[in-house]
C-alpha cells in the first residue's frame, strides 16, 4: 500500500508532524506517534537523532543531544518502531536524518530495516543529488521506499524539474533562509511570490512546506500555497516542560487542525 499517495489522493490540506526519536525520553517514540496519529496529524516525521543535524536549528538540536543522551541510536530505533504499523496502521511514516548515521549503519541494510518496520520513506537533507541517482535511487525503488528532496528559494527551475521527475512522494517546501525553528518574522511577499513561482511550474508532485510554522495561523498560510505544512520545532518546544508528552502532543495538534 502507498500510504503517501493515499493520504494525497484522500485528504487537503495536510499536517506532517516532526518529532525526535527518543525524546523527551526515550520510550516515547511511539506512544508520541499514536498521540499525534489520534489527534489529527495526517503525516508523521521522526526525526533520527545526530550530533551535527545540519539543517536543523537550536530547538531540534537540542533534542537530538538529548535523545542521544537518552541511548537512542538507530539499533533502539529500529527496535521501538517494530510496533509501528500495530500502532499507525494507515498514517505515512518518514524517517529524517542525516547520511553520516545512516551509512555507518550501512545504506541497504538501513533501507531493508526501515521497510521491514514500515517506513514509507525517507528525508536525508545531506544526500547529493546525483549519489541518490547513480547509487541508491534504484536501492530505495527495490524497498519500496520514497525519497522526499527539499526546495530552497534558490533553487534552479533545472533542479526543481529535475527533482520533480525523480520524486514519488512530495516535495518539501523550505519556505525560506536559515534552519528549522527560525524566529525571525517571514518576509511575507517574497515567501508569497516563491511558492506562487513554484505553483505557476504544474509540478506533478505535491508540495508540503516547512520552516518556521508554528501555529494554525502559519499552517492556513501554507495550506493555501500547497497541500499543507510540516511543523517540528513548535511542537518539540511545548514537550521541553512536560511531564505527559503524548498528551501535550495531542493538545498541540488539536490546536492546529482546529476548524
């Protein structure tokens, strides 16, 4: 079953929540997971735990140190998610992360396990383009796992195509500079007329954005750019000071998908 395409085909204006395997502490990974599921998150991302998540801001840095500190690594990883699909039977699973963990662990054996848990697909922000071609994109086909790639504001119409043709998932929308969990207020016109130029391109893929949203009114934003929004590093603020994760979990998803 492609979970992904369903959940396109099925639903608009979708919410894929990030969290970090392992954190706050190391056993929520999937009572988190049910948690968001419940709630309304319609995709869900786990992020893989690295010392030096170069995409990621402050906030997801700060849980990856603290999962690694908590002994998450990919072995516990893949050993928590081998209740994954008893726990989210239909809802899309995609792991992100970084290269460097990932082929330590070894490129086909990590694929083999995540399709064995049933991971749907994968992000690695870190990943050359032309290595996914020439190495690996036939390894993820064999697997059945999908590659999602990510779009800057910088990047070319050759390259957009380019990643366009290769994608069987979606696309993710940076929806500007910097790292995830930025502060710093959007510049609204130009986020405007990049996701309008990207629009105005009749991509075949659907697009998810993500950077710096944070709140139903960020989400609705997106929603009228694309098919929804990727949000992570609100939701890991709100779980620093909990003592009920997956509760204050749901609490934040309802407050998100609220009509």
């Amino acid at each position: 079953m492609d979970r992904i395409k369903q959940a396109f085909a099925s639903k608009q204006n979708l919410l894929n929540m990030y969290y970090t395997a392992g954190y706050p502490s190391l056993h929520d990974t999937l009572p988190l997971a049910k948690a968001l599921v419940s709630a309304g998150a319609d995709i869900l991302e786990i992020g893989m735990p690295f010392s030096d998540p170069l995409a990621d801001g402050p906030v997801i840095q700060r849980s990856s140190s603290a999962a690694l500190a908590n002994g998450m690594n990919l072995p516990v990883l893949f050993g928590q998610l081998q209740e994954l699909r008893a726990a989210v039977p239909e809802t899309p699973v995609l792991l992100m992360g970084y290269l460097n963990p990932v082929l330590q662990f070894g490129m086909e054996a990590f694929l083999e396990k995540a399709a064995e848990v049933g991971v749907d697909g994968l992000i690695l922000p870190d990943l050359p383009l032309d290595e996914y071609e020439e190495m690996y994109h036939a390894m993820f086909q064999k697997y059945g796992l999908k590659a999602v790639f990510l779009i800057t504001p910088q990047t070319s119409e050759e390259r957009i195509r380019r990643l366009d043709a290769l994608s069987d998932a979606f696309l993710y929308l940076v929806s500007g500079p910097g790292t995830t969990g930025g502060t710093t207020l959007p510049d609204v016109e130009a986020q405007k007329e990049y996701f309008e130029r990207i629009a105005a391109m009749n991509l075949k893929t659907p697009r998810l954005i993500g950077f710096g949203i944070a709140d139903k009114t960020g989400f609705d934003r997106a929603c009228g750019h694309a098919d929804g929004a990727i949000i992570g590093s609100a939701l890991i603020r709100v779980l620093q000071d909990t003592d009920d994760a997956p509760a204050t979990a749901a609490q934040f998803v309802q407050a998100i998908k609220q009509a």
